[in-house]
C-alpha cells in the first residue's frame, strides 16, 4: 500500500489521528532537535534528533513498582505494579536508523518469554512507528554499513518520503496500513520519485566500516589485538556515547526509600563507568579505562553479533561521532580492528 498525502492537508491529517493517538514528533530547539507533542505542524526538514527516541519505551528513569512497608497491617509490604501506558501513541518522522535500533533492541527485551521485559513490549505494542526516510543523511552516518539504510522499514510500520510538496507513505505493517488507508493512492510517478531519492541519499554515504574479519574470527583473537593498547588513551570515559547512542541498554535498578513508602526504579547506566562492574568485594572486571573502551566496541560488533545471529549491535547514526568530547570517530576504531585481524 503506497498513498500520498499534500502537505497542507497534514493538519488536518494529524488532527483526525489525534482523536484515537497521542501524537509525537521531531521539533526543533535553537540547534538542537528534540522530540516533543506535535502542536499541528511536522517537522520534515532536520538531521538525526539530538537523543533518539528511544526514551520512550526504554526512559532514562523508569519506575518498575511501588512498595509499603507498614508495621502495623498484617499483610505486611505490600507491592503495587507501575500501571501500564493508558494510551496509544504514533512516533512522527521517526529515521529509519532509530526504528532499526528498536528492532533490535526487540531481540534483547524480548527474547523469549522467560526473559520478556514487559515494561518495554506493552510500549512497544502501543506504540506506532512512522518513519521519514533521509533524503539528505549527515556526513557522520555509515548506516548501510550496519544492515541499515537512509530508506530502511524495519522496525516501521509506515516509511514516508518527502517529495517536496507531497508526503509519499509506504504502508509496512497492517496496523501501518490502516493509519494511512484513507489518503490518496500514490502515482506511479511518486513512487518512482521516492526511489530516485532513496538512490540518491545511498550514494551521499562515502564512508564505510569493514566488518568481515571482525565477524569471522574467535572472540578472543578480537579481543588481544594490539589496538586496545592504545585506542583508550584519548578516551575520557565521560559515557557521551553511551548516553546518545540508540541501541545501548545497561541499566541499574535502586530502591529509593522514604519512611514507610519506596519504589522500585530503572536508570540508564553506562559501561563507561568503572562503577559499572563493580563488586561488592571491591574487586573490578573491567577496572582499567582500557577494559572498558574496549568493552564498548566488543559488546557492538562481536558481543551482539555472536549472541543474535550475526545482528549489528550499532546502527550508523553518527551520533557518538559528533558528541564524543575528543573526536573518537567509531568509524575509524572498527576498520582498525578488522584491519588488525587480517
């Protein structure tokens, strides 16, 4: 199903929407992209959102469950579930690097059913996904790279293209289908259009990671290259990273604890950390900045690999590029170590 929307019908469209969704999109914020509740308009013309939107199934601070402790009732602590997500809600313009990341990250929240985190499947069963492909991707993005691409569907439900005064949507999913099935069908040469875009944003990619040594050999001979030795050195452990990144996913759990009351919550935690891997005997895993530079770029592309069929545990925004205080570029660091497992 591809249909075809004018933009000055999209209030209108959004308007409709609203009365069954709580709507989402990219907004812009001096020069920073952040994302907000859409007021009527959409933003079509942006790079990558600052911090992708990833908070909003997996939050930087989560409350898991709420306890009493009173001494004097008879059923003594009792626990409450977090109550579940009251609405139903669609992400606007969503790239398609952020949905990948979200697929993903379905394969580490959802396993299987013993290991199902429901605090992530019942927003990500609410929640749909419409995504805008990137007609114009930043010069730090490497996505196809990854199994990703400027135009990618997975994770989506819907793919819109930007054809200047038109919106060009592709329907993925049926409950996708559904959302757009009262627009126009597109013409023959809007779909043509949109794959001339989807050409021409590919070959704006120049740079490449090589990843074919790194997947081959043993997990140990990745691991004692020489370029551990060294790569740390300029790394500040400051965690930017690891805080912009959309696939990352460590996190801690804390009781915060006031007379009687407590809850139970869920922070977003970084293996930049040395506190991190601490132990309660003091002893420390990964206790040397080297440990856990290193850490970081095993976990992405040989860790993950390994565990879920050869998936990519990154997927080419760029966004540690540009936020990393010391200009530590990803890009470079992967095609070292496959350069050094030849």
């Amino acid at each position: 199903m591809v249909k075809v929307l004018k933009k000055d019908q999209i209030e209108s469209f959004l308007s409709k929407l609203k009365e069954n969704y709580e709507l989402y999109g990219p907004k812009k914020k001096g020069f920073e992209v952040e994302w907000a509740k859409l007021d009527g308009s959409l933003l079509f013309d942006f790079k990558n959102s600052s911090l992708s939107p990833k908070s909003f199934f997996f939050p930087q601070t989560e409350c898991m469950m709420h306890f009493k402790n009173d001494p004097n009732d008879p059923e003594g602590m009792i626990m409450k579930p977090e109550p579940e997500l009251d609405s139903k809600r669609i992400l606007f313009n969503i790239r398609p690097c952020d949905a990948k990341a979200f697929s993903l990250l379905d394969k580490v929240f959802m396993k299987d059913e013993a290991s199902l985190d429901v605090y992530w499947k019942d927003k990500r069963d609410k929640t749909i996904l419409i995504g805008l492909g990137c007609n114009n991707p930043s010069p730090t993005c490497f996505c196809l790279s990854v199994g990703c691409g400027p135009f990618s569907e997975e994770g989506l439900d819907v793919l819109a293209v930007d054809l200047g005064d038109r919106v060009l949507f592709k329907g993925i999913t049926e409950r996708g289908k559904e959302i757009i099935s009262s627009l126009d069908d597109a013409e023959e040469s809007d779909i043509k259009n949109a794959e001339e875009l989807k050409k021409n944003a590919e070959s704006k990619i120049t740079r490449k990671v090589e990843l074919d040594n790194i997947l081959s050999k043993e997990i140990l001979e990745v691991y004692e290259i020489p370029l551990w030795d060294r790569i740390h050195e300029t790394c500040l452990n400051c965690g930017a990273c690891t805080f912009y990144c959309p696939t990352c996913h460590c996190f801690d759990i804390q009781d915060e604890v006031q007379g009687d009351y407590g809850r139970r919550v869920r922070n977003w935690d970084t293996c930049m950390s040395w506190l991190f891997t601490q132990h309660a005997s003091g002893h420390n895993p990964r206790g040397t900045k080297k440990d856990r530079v290193r850490q970081r770029f095993m976990h992405k592309f040989k860790y993950i690999p390994f565990r879920l069929n050869g998936e990519i545990g990154c997927v080419g925004c760029g966004r540690c590029i540009v936020r990393c205080p010391v200009n530590i570029d990803v890009r470079d660091v992967v095609n070292q170590m496959n350069q050094q497992l030849k």
